[in-house]
C-alpha cells in the first residue's frame, strides 16, 4: 500500500514539473494569450483664443462731422436697436441754412414758372411776326437758366440735409454698446471713435495653434474650451473655419514667457452650447480632445 502510494505522489510531481517547463515555453499555437493594452488617447492640439463677434456682429460708430454733442442718449450696457439715435451733434447753423436753402427753391420755382410764360408769349408773338426771333432765343436762354437755378437750388438743400442727417450718429446694427467714449457738450472731430455696438448672440473664438500643429486642425474637429474665470468648467466647440495661410501672432501670450514672434494658425472656434463667456475673455483650447 506504501509502495503504490509512492508511485501515485510521484506521477503527479512529475505531471506538475511537465506544466511549469510548457508554461515556461509560452502558450500553444493552438491556444493563443489573450493580451490587452492601453489605448492611446491622442491630447489634442493646444491653442489660445479669446472671444469676438462675427464678422458685421460688432460695429465702432464714429463722428461723421466735427462740431460739439448736445446729446448723448446712451450708457454701455444698453440694448439699442438698428437706427435709435445714440448722440447728436449741434446743427442749429446748419438747420438755419437749411431753410434758408429751401425758400430759395421756391424763389428759384416761381422764376421759372414765370419764364416758362414768358417763352410762351414770345413764341406766339413769333408766330405773329410781333417780336424778332432773337427775342424767342433770349426768353428761351431765361427758361433754361431758371430750371438750372432750382436744381442748384434742390442740390444746397440736399447737401444741408446730409450734413444734418451727419450731426446723428445712430446704431448700424441692433445689438448692446459695448463702449462707449464721449459724453454730452464734448466737441468731437470727424472720424473720432465714439460707441462700439455688438450683438452679443453671434459670438465665436479666434484661436491660434502653432504654426507646427497646422496639420493636426481639420475643419469640424471638436473643441475643448475652458478659461481662467471658470475653474473646473468646459465647454463644446468646433472648428468652422481654417486659414490657407499661417501668419504672426496676434494673440498676446498669457504666459509672459511664451514667445510673441511665432507663425501660428488662425483657426475660427464655433460654440456648440450656450457659454457665459463675455467678448474679449482670453480662453485656451484643446482642439480634437475630448469636449468633457
């Protein structure tokens, strides 16, 4: 009973020797290992941006004559709507001329309506050999110059009119000022900078990835969008438009350290979702990351 008891403890050591040598060799052709490794997640291209209007969605309104405001009807913040008045500049002069030009367009109509009878009369009396043709020539001559006198006239009040309708500045676009920079009896030049309207529900990124990173930026490509306001919050974005270009950097680096004369790739950022971002804030992207 000994000896087969030994025999069996011995079979089975050897059978135990036998699986560690095959395991030891590796798996069977017949029977593969099952391997795992991790998947590759790619990072992204990393960019900075910031928030701006779309192109005609913000609008600087400037004087279009120079001269003092008497009013200015606006505070930043404000919602206007396309052609509410935001300021006027002082037009009293002009309006004076304005009238002035008018009754002169009368006086101008009354002298050719009397030169149109008086060519009537002479060319009857043409027709009656009463006057010389000369006479018909001359009344013609005073027709013609009184029909002259009332479109100049016509013309002074057009361009007193346009010099007034200038003394206005009103709002290109509906939409809230944004800025606003002059203020009620400051005296303005033409040209001068004087509100900023923008329609704050067309707002997008302009973002910059380097100029190394162009390849990696397809159009459509999702967008990660996050900014220093915001700790811990993202929001969904994606490429709309890409350039066939790169240029220098336009974007001033939040960190000081980063190089400002780089060639970099200026990507337009659509919103996927509602944001809370204002114009202007400085944001930084992931472009092709996960947006969450």
């Amino acid at each position: 009973m000994r000896k087969r008891t030994m025999l069996v403890l011995g079979s089975l050591g050897v059978a135990l020797v036998g699986a560690t040598v095959l395991h030891a060799r590796g798996p069977s052709p017949a029977s593969p290992a099952v391997t795992t490794s991790p998947v590759a997640i790619a990072p992204g291209v990393a960019a900075e941006g910031r928030v701006v209007a779309y192109p005609g969605a913000e609008v600087r309104v400037g004087a279009e004559r120079a001269g003092r405001l008497v009013r200015v009807l606006v505070e930043e913040g404000l919602k206007v709507r396309r052609g509410d008045l935001l300021a006027e500049i002082e037009s009293d002069e002009l309006r004076a001329e304005l009238a002035e030009a008018r009754a002169r367009v009368s006086e101008a109509n009354a002298e050719a309506r009397l030169a149109e009878a008086n060519l009537a009369r002479r060319r009857q009396l043409a027709e009656e050999r009463i006057v010389a043709a000369s006479d018909l020539d001359q009344a013609t001559r005073d027709l013609d110059t009184a029909r002259a006198r009332v479109v100049t006239s016509e013309a002074t009040v057009e361009r007193y009119r346009a010099l007034i309708a200038k003394s206005r500045m009103v709002a290109p676009i509906s939409g809230t000022v944004t800025v606003r920079k002059v203020d009620a009896g400051q005296m303005v030049d033409t040209g001068d900078a004087a509100f900023t309207i923008a329609d704050l529900g067309r707002l997008r990124i302009e973002g910059e990835a380097h100029e190394a990173d162009a390849a990696a930026v397809t159009l459509g490509a999702p967008v990660s969008i996050t900014a220093d306001g915001y700790p811990g919050r993202s929001w969904r974005g994606r490429v709309e438009e890409i350039p066939k270009s790169v240029t220098l950097r336009r974007i001033k680096p939040q960190d000081p350290s980063r190089p400002t004369d780089v060639r970099v790739l200026a990507v337009k950022v659509a919103f996927a979702e509602p944001v809370p971002l204002r114009l202007g804030t400085s944001v930084d992207l992931r472009i092709g990351s996960s947006s969450r």
